[in-house]
C-alpha cells in the first residue's frame, strides 16, 4: 500500500468486506476468495503460465475472537493527524518534564513518537463510543447512505469526501443548510481513544472542575511496556492538547511476569497462572510481597514459588511477632500505653537495646521512603524485610523477653518500644501486605480508623543513634561468635563459662551493662569481661576480631575421644569430596564446556569445602591438648 502511495498507482479492490471476489476480479468475480484462489491456479496453469507449486508457511494474520483470516481492505476510515501533538509530547518527554523509570523508556518513546503516524481511530463493530459525527443527506446527496447488513445491522455508509460536522449534544438540523435530514456516524472510536483521555475526562473535563484542579496532573503512571505507545504516548498528547498540561509527572514501566523458563505467561499456550490457585495456597499478602520483592527496576520477573514460600514465612513471622507483643501486654497495662511515640519523652529511660532498634527503625524508613520515590520497590520491601526479621525479630524481640520478665518500669518502657517499632513497621510494609497489616493494627495502640488512611512514617532524625549502633554491632558479634563456638563442639545449648577480652574500656563497659541480655541469647551461666592483655584460659575454644575475643573453656562439656572420632570421619568425608570438586575444575573439558555459572559455583563449593576443613582441624587440635591434659 505504502509503495504504490509513492508512486501513485490507482488503488484496485478485488476483495470485497465479505470476502467475496469483486467485479475488478474479471471473471472471478463474485468467486470465494478460497475457491478463486484455486480458481486462478488453475487458469495460469491453462495458459502454460504455471512454473510450479509448492507448500510453504507465512505469516497470517487471524481475527482474535473467531480465528478467520483477515484480508487487507481499502475503506473509508476516520484518522487523527498525530505529527502536531507528537511534537508537543516529544518536548516534554526530552525536557524531562515528564521522567521514565527505567530511563531507557523515554528514549524508545521519542522514537516512536518522531516516527508516528496518523491514527486511525474509526471501528467498525457494535459497542463503543460512536464518533460524534453527523452527515447531512442534502447537502451529501449519494455521497451518503444507509446500508443494512447481512447480520440486520444499520450502517452508514460516506463517500471520503462526503462534507460532516461534529457536534457534543444531539444536533437537530444541518449547520449549513438547516435541513434536518441527518444521520450520524455508525463507527465507533478506537478504545484506546476513550483511554487517551481518561486522565482529565475522568475528572470532568471539558469543565474546569475542582477534582480536575486538584488532581491533574497526577504524580505517578504505572503500566506495562506493551501499552506504552497504545496508551502512555497517547495521553501524553491528548493532555497537552485539550488541558494545556502533562497528564502526570512520572511513569513507572513495571516489569513482566515470565515463567521460570524466561517464557511469556499465556493462556492460550497453557503458561499462565490463575492467581487465585496462587492465593489459595500462599495468601493475596503473600503473593503481593513475593511479587514485588522479585521487581527489580528494568528486569522482567522469572516466577518462582519459592519467593512466594518465603513470602508466607515472612507473613507468619509479622503475625508471630505480633501475637508475642500484645501476649506480652495485660489489658491494664495496653490502656496505659501511648498512642503516639515521642522520643524525647522516653530517651532517658532507653536501654542500648532500645536506643539501637529505634535508630535502626529511623534508618529503614528513610531507606523504604527513598526507595519508593525512586520506584524501587523491591528494595523497599527488602529493606522491610531484612529489618524486620534480622534486627527486630531475631535480636529485640530476643532481647526485649529479659526485660519483660523484670517488671517495673523497665517493663513500661520494653512495651512502649515494642508497640512503637510494631506499629511503624507494619505501616511500613502496608503497601506490600495490606490485609495482614491492618488486621494487626487494629489490635495495637494507634489513632485513626484505618492504617489504609494514617500517615506513612517519616524518619525521626533525633532518633538516630550511631554510638548505640557502634556497640550493638560489636555485642551482637559477641553473641554470634559465641553460640557459633557452642555450636561447633556440639554444646550449643549447654549452659557455660565465657572469658571475653576487649581493648577499650568504652567497649568493656558496654558489655558489663548489657551482660542482662548477652548471658541469655548467648546461654552464659558465668561470663568475666578482661583486658585484652590478661592471660588467656587453656584449653579453650576462642574466636577473636580486631578489639574483641571470647574463650570458652572446654573442660567438662566435651567427650574428647567421642569427638575426635567424629571430627575425624567428618575431615575424611570432606576432603573426598573436595578433591572430587578440584579434579573437576581441573578438567580442561569441563572448564571449555560448562556454564559459566556451574563453574563459578563448583569454584564457590571448594572455597567452602577448604574453609570447613580448616575449621574441623583447629577444632581437632584443641580436642587433641584437651586430651592430653585429661590423661595427664
């Protein structure tokens, strides 16, 4: 169509709307078009005219409600000249006025828009917007007419260059010549025509209403790339047209939800998931937060159910460290507790602990708010996340359980800290599980009907405590290196003495004071904090860093000979292995052949393995001296 525009040729239908053969077919006129190809076939090979026939596929295009072929038509259709209001839309695109997340957006979109066409914006099918167009018979003449389809339905029917005028209400006569003889266009408007101008027709445009003031332009767009030139550009340009301004400030491309085989989702093929099935098993909450921790900007997801498991772990946690909080509480104490957090009144009263999960709430606020602006939403849900489970839950919560059994104030103040930090951080994770957080809201001290409606947190400055994060990080250490000593030599949950050796006197104090929390996530029954100058004990399991070591003494918590005999089998079974790993990376055919990441992971397994066994031989060598002075 396009060549013989350029070159003037006369446009020949021979295909009818029917697809039916039309008189310029000659004799093959009126034919099926599927029996006047067999019919041409045969009369070239008639003429001697038939080189030969042959079997071979092409692309076809197919109705997507019934399957039937579609044929190329020449009709008279209804277009919008696009090059004007593409232009608008390019300045504002290039400007920055309006940004793309993932950028790379902006710039396919200015591309698309440079090299636009105009719109065809006429259907012709039953339901739609039709076009608000009328024709006058008298002043058209045969250049209009009424049609009735073999289907019973009334169609107009104009020459292209019949004369029309638009109009917004029911016309009663011809503009131009008064006759009242009118009839309106039967064609209904390309859908993506009403969508171009849902921003402002939503909000009562062509009035200038209040909703239209307050909210147009919106913030942000979301959508999907498949959609962005169908739909995005074209809102783009119906705003700047008909408002005068951008219809929002940013829009968000989210990504695609593939199969874990990197495969589009599709019903017809059989690789889409009913979310429902989904739901069902995992939770909408569940499903929500599984999804969007996956988002990362600019890459499309792989599903995989395996995020969704985490994600209803995850669910379970917030519930269980919900329940822990209002099982903690008394109904006389939950009147007593405030319903608005303010820092300077409790500051005075706060243990390291508390000064440290407050300051950690303050910098996971700011990391989740930042993150959304950005559009970055699976680093706000990570951040969420990672707080909540590994500082709250695994280290304050721990903590918080000592100062609960204490009574008194202490116990006040553990309890308004608790609520404080719960109740942020399920407003926090709000937009990721909505359900499951408003559930449990209801249950704590809070104002406001809704956490649908209350205020997202905004970071207390004041609150952030570097000195309490300094220390808390190396008391935790402390806790860790500890129980991974336990755990190494079998007696993890075994009550035991702790020498723990620190350089400064800052640090020394700090554990002193602490010791209430440290003995019992670290199950200490007696601990002696020491300058890093005293003597060590003897036969002792140590694990030291810059500033710090703890040793426990081994006497009376191990069966040396029983261990030995354990640890020893154990190096035994690791070396095989890992010699089996290094003959493999040896392999020259492996190394040329192999993935790149089944290298890099069987390299990953031999640093383990080498790092295992240098453990098991330092634990052998301490069993083997602790031997020697039992026999002695």
């Amino acid at each position: 169509f396009e060549i013989g525009e350029r070159h003037g040729l006369e446009k020949v239908i021979v295909i009818d709307e029917y697809g039916r053969m039309t008189q310029s077919a000659g004799k093959f006129a009126s034919m099926d078009r599927y029996e006047c190809r067999d019919a041409v076939v045969n009369e070239l090979d008639k003429l001697g005219l038939l080189v030969k026939t042959e079997e071979y596929e092409v692309p076809l295009a197919l109705c997507y409600r019934c399957g039937t072929a579609i044929e190329p038509l020449l009709s008279v259709q209804w277009f919008v000249r696009m090059k004007p209001l593409a232009e608008l839309a390019i300045e504002v695109i290039r400007s920055g006025r309006i940004k793309y997340v993932p950028e790379r957006f902006a710039r396919m979109s200015i591309e698309w828009l440079e090299g636009i066409k105009d719109w065809c914006i006429s259907r012709q099918i039953w339901w739609g917007h039709r076009i608000p167009a009328w024709y006058c018979i008298n002043c058209n003449g045969q250049k209009v007419r009424e049609v009735r389809l073999p289907t019973g339905e009334i169609r107009v029917k104009a020459d292209a260059d019949a004369v029309w005028f638009a109009s917004l209400e029911q016309p009663e006569a011809c503009p131009r010549c008064g006759s009242k003889d009118i009839l309106q266009e039967t064609d209904v408007l390309d859908t993506w025509f009403s969508s171009a101008i849902w921003p402002h027709a939503t909000l009562g445009w062509p009035e200038r209403t209040k909703e239209l003031e307050v909210f147009y332009p919106t913030d942000l767009m979301i959508t999907a790339r498949d959609i962005l030139y169908l739909w995005v550009a074209r809102m783009i340009m119906t705003g700047l047209k008909f408002v005068g301004d951008i219809p929002f400030r940013t829009v968000y491309v989210h990504p695609t939800i593939l199969t874990s085989e990197g495969k589009r989702m599709s019903k017809s093929l059989g690789t889409g998931i009913d979310p429902i099935d989904l739901i069902e098993r995992y939770g909408a909450d569940a499903l929500r937060f599984g999804l969007i921790i996956q988002c990362e900007l600019g890459q499309d997801i792989r599903f995989s159910e395996e995020r969704l498991d985490m994600a209803k772990d995850f669910a379970n946690k917030v519930w269980n460290a919900a329940r822990f909080v209002l099982m903690n509480i008394d109904e006389d104490e939950f009147n007593e507790l405030p319903t608005r957090f303010e820092f300077s009144d409790v500051r005075h009263l706060l243990t390291l602990p508390d000064r440290w999960i407050i300051s950690r709430l303050q910098r996971t606020i700011s990391a989740v708010n930042d993150s959304l602006e950005q559009c970055e939403f699976d680093k706000a849900a990570k951040a969420v996340y990672d707080f909540f489970w590994d500082e709250f839950c695994d280290w304050y919560v721990e903590a918080s359980k000592c100062s609960l059994s204490s009574g008194g104030e202490r116990r006040r103040i553990t309890q308004i800290v608790l609520c404080y930090v719960l109740e942020s951080s399920l407003r926090l994770l709000h937009p990721f599980m909505p359900f499951i957080t408003e559930e449990l809201w209801q249950h704590l001290p809070h104002d406001g009907e809704s956490i649908m409606v209350a205020s997202f947190p905004k970071p207390d400055l004041e609150a952030i405590d570097e000195e309490a994060e300094s220390l808390m990080s190396e008391l935790m250490w402390l806790v860790s290196a500890t129980r991974s000593i336990k755990s190494e030599m079998g007696f993890l949950n075994v009550l035991c003495d702790a020498f723990i050796f620190v350089s400064h006197d800052g640090l020394r104090q700090a554990i002193e004071q602490n010791m209430w929390w440290i003995s019992s996530l670290a199950r200490l029954k007696e601990s002696k904090v020491c300058s890093f100058s005293e003597e060590r004990p003897r036969l002792a399991a140590s694990v030291s860093k810059e500033g710090i070591e703890v040793c426990i003494p081994l006497s009376g918590l191990v069966d040396a000979e029983r261990e030995l005999e354990r640890l020893n089998k154990e190096i035994e079974k690791t070396e095989a292995e890992l010699e089996r790993v290094r003959k493999r990376l040896l392999n020259e055919q492996f190394i040329k052949n192999a993935p790149r990441d089944l290298i890099e992971s069987e390299r990953e397994r031999r640093d383990r393995l080498e790092e295992q066994i240098r453990k098991l031989r330092e634990r052998i060598k301490i069993l083997m001296e602790l031997r020697s002075s039992m026999k002695q």
